[in-house]
C-alpha cells in the first residue's frame, strides 16, 4: 500500500476498498457465468469501520441473483488489526454489485442460474430482488421526472 492509498487520518481510501471489492466481485461474476463480465452497476457500498495501515483485509464474494444475463455479486471485507493479539476480523465494508455477462463482441450472454441451497442463500437471493426492484423503480421515477422537464436545457 502507497501514501497515496491512505488519507490523511492514516485509515485507506475509501476508493482503494472500493477497487478491490470490484476485483473480488469481478472474479466471483467471472466464475459463476464461466467468462468475461462487466461491472454494470455499483448498487450499493457501505463503510462500516476504518481500515488502518497494516490491518490484513479479507474479500468474501458471492452470486446472490442471476438474472438472464446479470448477476448481482454481494461482497463483504473484514479485516484483522495489524496490533491485536488474537486475530479478530471484524466487518468493515459490504457491497452488492451488478455484473454483466458478456462475449468476445462484448454483448451480453445468458448466465447459469444460481440455485440457492440452503435458507442464508435463499435470504440474498430474494434481497437481491429486492434491491433490483428498488433500482427498477428508482430509474422509471428519474426518468419520469427528467420527462416532465424536458424543456430545461441543463
Ligand atoms: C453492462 C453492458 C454490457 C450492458 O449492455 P446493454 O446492451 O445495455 O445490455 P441490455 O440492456 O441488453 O441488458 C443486459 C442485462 O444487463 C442489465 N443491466 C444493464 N444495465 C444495467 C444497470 N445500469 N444496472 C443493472 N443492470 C443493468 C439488464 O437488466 C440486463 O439484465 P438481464 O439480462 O439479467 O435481464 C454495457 O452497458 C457495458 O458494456 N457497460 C460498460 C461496462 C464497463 O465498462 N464496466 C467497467 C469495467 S468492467
């Protein structure tokens, strides 16, 4: 980690977190659909405690949903403190992403469902429903709204 991956109060970047919860995601997208995928969207990204210089950082990632071709991935970071004596990974940071599964013409293709097994996977799938439906509904209402002032310039 460089001086310029952490701020002024000696704790990382948020956008240092955020590379690497894409990464993380990215490879978890990658896996599942079995090739190349694309962030689409970053839905959601919470930061729950610092990260100090020298605490180690672990990434657990995971397909909640899959659509026909997009995956939402959720991520979450712990990290160890660098200066604890017992090693205690605590929650810092949680994500939920939106890839999308793409060929050599980087158009979109069809994902392999994901099948949740057991009731922790059933809960993201269906939370993951819920975030979709809340982003479908959020654009429709932007989009409604930037119609009723179509005359504004800016
Ligand atoms: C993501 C991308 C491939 C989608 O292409 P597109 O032609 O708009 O795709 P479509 O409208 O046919 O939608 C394909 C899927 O993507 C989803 N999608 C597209 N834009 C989305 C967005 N902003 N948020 C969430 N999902 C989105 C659609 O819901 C659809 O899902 P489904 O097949 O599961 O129903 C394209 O926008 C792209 O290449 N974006 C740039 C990606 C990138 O460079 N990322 C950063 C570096 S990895």
């Amino acid at each position: 980690m460089s001086a310029i991956d952490v701020n002024l109060y000696g704790t990382v970047h948020g956008g240092v977190l955020m590379k690497f919860v894409d990464d993380v995601a990215g490879a978890s997208a990658a896996r599942h659909s079995g090739g190349t995928a694309v962030t689409a969207a970053i839905d959601e990204i919470v930061f729950l405690e610092p990260v100090r210089v020298g605490d180690l950082v672990h990434a657990y990632a995971q397909v909640n949903w899959t659509g026909s071709t997009s995956m939402e991935v959720g991520v979450r970071l712990t990290a160890e403190r660098w200066d604890a004596v017992e090693p205690s990974p605590i929650p810092v940071a949680t994500a939920y992403l939106v890839f999308v599964a793409i060929d050599v013409a980087g158009r979109p293709r069809q994902v392999p469902p994901v099948l949740p097994s057991d009731s922790a996977d059933r809960r993201r799938f269906q939370e993951a429903e819920i975030r979709r439906d809340h982003r479908l509904a959020r654009r429709a209402a932007i989009q409604k709204a930037r119609a009723e002032h179509a005359d504004d310039q800016e």
